[in-house]
C-alpha cells in the first residue's frame, strides 16, 4: 500500500548565502541555530591557485524559511554584513 506523501517531490532548498571566513561561519550557524532556522552547509574546494586554504562554505537555507534566516543575521554590524555575499539560487539537485 502507498502513502500519499510517496509520489510528492519536494526541492525546497536555496543556496542562501557564502562565506569564506570560518569564524563568520561559526556566527551564522549559531544565529540560526538560536532562531530555529533550518539549514545545511555546502562546502565548495578552493581552486589549485587559489589563495584560500578553506574554501567556501555555502549555507542552504528551506525557502519557507529564508525571512527567518535574514532576520536571524540583522543582529551583524555592517562590517561583518560585508563578509557574507548572499546567492538567493534555488538548487538544482534531483534526487531520484
């Protein structure tokens, strides 16, 4: 027997925003985390001449909750704001 929820696709997700300073990453996961946002993080290679050891790390955030998330990050000054470039892409992963 099938259930109703079998036959739903579901891609809700958006890649939010990126950053490449792991200690702003660790702000946007605790300000998220205490707003109850729901998200995973991506991470993306540095290049072979890239000056970056880290990469960039990709917050994806569900689209019903991207106001929650933005509202999350407001408590930042600006100088912090200007580490973080905002992507707002739908993903394009499928699943199955």
């Amino acid at each position: 027997m099938e259930t109703a929820y079998q036959k739903v696709k579901v891609h809700n997700e958006l890649e939010w925003c990126q950053v490449t300073d792991l200690g702003m990453k660790e702000r946007i996961e605790k300000l998220l985390l205490k707003n109850r946002v729901s998200y995973y993080v991506k991470w993306e290679k540095p290049g072979f001449f890239s000056r970056d050891k880290f990469g960039t790390c990709i917050f994806c955030v569900n689209q019903l909750q991207k106001e929650a998330a933005e509202e999350a990050i407001q408590s930042l000054v600006d100088d912090e704001k200007g580490k973080i470039k905002f992507i707002n892409r739908k993903l394009n992963n499928d699943f199955y």
